[in-house]
C-alpha cells in the first residue's frame, strides 16, 4: 500500500521552525516525509535528520527525500540524543514531532489500528514487539481499566475490561472489529447511539500503551530540548488531550521564570526561564485545511524557543 501522507499545519510549521537554511534540524515522526521534504528544500548547507519507528515510514521517506540535505534513521524519537550523538551532532537548530497514528497506518486496515475495517489486532508503529491482541489478552481486569481510563479518558472503562476478560474467557480476542464490537455490547445503548464510534476511546487507549506513547513523549521531548542549540525551535503537533496537555506542561515549566510558592511575596529562587514560548495558545489548522484534510480538524500546535 502506498505511505499516503498529508502534511497537517505544514505553513505553521515552517514559519514556527524559522529554518535557517544552514541549521541542523531534526523530524523525529518523518512519517511519509510531508513535513520532512519541506523542510529539507529550505536547507542549503544545512542537513535534516528525519526518524520514524515504522519500517514502512523509513522506506518512503528515504525515497522521497532522494536528492536532498536528509538522511533517514529509523528510531523512536525518545532515541533522538543516541542518534544525534552517533551522528557527531552536538547541538540542532530547531526539531519537529508530528505526534499520533499516520494516516498511511490507519488506512492501512492489516496495521491494526482501524476499527472501522476487520484486521488483526496489532497497532505497532514499530511492527515489532507485543500486540494489542496481546495485551487485552493477558492483563487483568484492573490493570486495562487503568489504561482506558487514563489513555483514553472512557468513562465505562471498568465495564468495558469486565467485558474484554468475560470474552477472551471463552476464546481470544483477535480482530479489531471482535474489539470494537464488545466495546460496542459494554457501553449504555445512548451511548452507541452518538456519531462517535464507541470504541474510539478504547483504540486510542491501548494504542498508546501498546506503543508507550507518552513515555516516549515525555522522555523525547526532555532529549530534543536538551539538544537544541540556544535560538533553536521546538513545534510539536498534537491530536488528543492527554498529549497536548503534556507538551503544554513541559512548555510552561520550561518558560516559566520564578519556581518560588505562589504565596511568596517576593522571588527568593533567582530562577531564569529555560525557553520562551512563541505560542501562547496553539495554532489550529483553518478553514482551508479543515475542507482539504479531515484529520487536522483534532491537530494543535505549540511552539518553543530555547534561550
């Protein structure tokens, strides 16, 4: 199948990158190389390095980058320090993660990752490692509506795992639409009723656990930061709450000047920010990328400035 890939915010990003065309930059989510080749044509002197986990992701952007300052690595992001180390880089200009599942790998139906199309469980973005089948095939009841419930904010999380263990009691839980349709059977009938599909909050949930999504955000973004030269940028693009409230966090902090207790009348901690922030409230795709792309109708950007 085809890496289909639709850049989300590409303008956005450019601008908030400021991309000196002699700077080191880094795409740590190259995807199918939308915002990698963009990125890649502003250079000229400069070089890009653009990973991805997914074998797939590391085929097409390697091929799409042919012929410009880019060289493809496949790794998670969290990885960023050790690749750049390896490389002999000590320091970037600017660093973008485009987070989230790919639209190649959600309309890729045999990746898993779709409940609107039958297919084995899996949802590796590495393609490597322990499947979603796996894992609501062996964790207790207790233990998977930790991870709906904190992953996918689902408020029938503890009938939904009650369910997913009644189920495989009798046979294994192979298939995306076996998943999605005892999510379906768990849940209040209004709430199969909504446009929503019901068991959106589900695939999301273990989606992230199975590829230790905010970990490596977490982890990722504490490295990039660490390896951006002073001027550098840092954009990263979310698609769900639990994700833009961890980049947003991470902002704040790292911005934020005074650490002293609020009820301090005066700073005592001599503090100094980290980082400025260049976006104060993320920048949202509009009307027109709304009408031509779908997918960046979830998608918030954030962008920061090391000092």
């Amino acid at each position: 199948m085809e890496f289909h890939h639709v850049p989300v915010l590409l303008r956005e990003c450019l601008e908030g990158l400021a991309i000196d065309p002699a700077g080191t930059y880094l795409d740590g989510t190259a995807g199918g190389a939308g915002h990698s080749r963009e990125i890649a044509k502003h250079l000229t002197t400069g070089r890009l390095i653009a990973l991805d986990q997914d074998p797939d992701a590391v085929a097409t952007a390697t091929e799409r980058l042919k012929g410009l300052p880019a060289l493809v690595v496949r790794a998670n992001f969290r990885e960023a320090p050790k690749v750049l180390r390896e490389l002999g880089i000590t320091s970037i200009q600017g660093a973008l993660l485009d987070l989230g599942v790919s639209s190649h790998q959600l309309d890729d139906a045999e990746r898993g990752f779709s409940y609107h199309a039958d297919a084995p469980l899996d949802m590796r973005m590495s393609q490597s490692g322990p499947t979603a089948a796996d894992l609501v095939n062996t964790l207790d009841r207790e233990e998977l509506c930790r991870i709906l419930r904190d992953y996918g904010e689902e408020p029938y999380a503890w009938q939904i795992a009650g369910k997913i263990v009644a189920v495989r009691a009798e046979h294994p839980i192979e298939t995306t639409m076996e998943l999605a349709g005892l999510v379906a059977s768990a849940v209040p009938p209004a709430e199969r009723r909504k446009n929503k599909n019901p068991a959106r909050r589900t695939f999301q949930a273990v989606r992230i656990a199975v590829n230790g999504e905010l970990d490596a955000l977490n982890e990722g973004l504490d490295g990039i930061f660490d390896n951006l030269a002073p001027g550098g940028r840092l954009c990263v693009i979310t698609f769900h709450s639990l994700e833009d409230r961890l980049v947003k966090n991470k902002f704040r902090r790292w911005a934020q000047k005074c650490t002293c207790p609020p009820e301090f009348p005066v700073c005592v901690c001599g503090g100094k920010a980290k980082a400025k922030l260049i976006t104060r409230h993320p920048i949202e795709a509009d009307a027109d990328e709304l009408n031509e792309n779908r997918r960046s109708r979830s998608a918030k950007l954030r962008v920061l400035e090391k000092l």
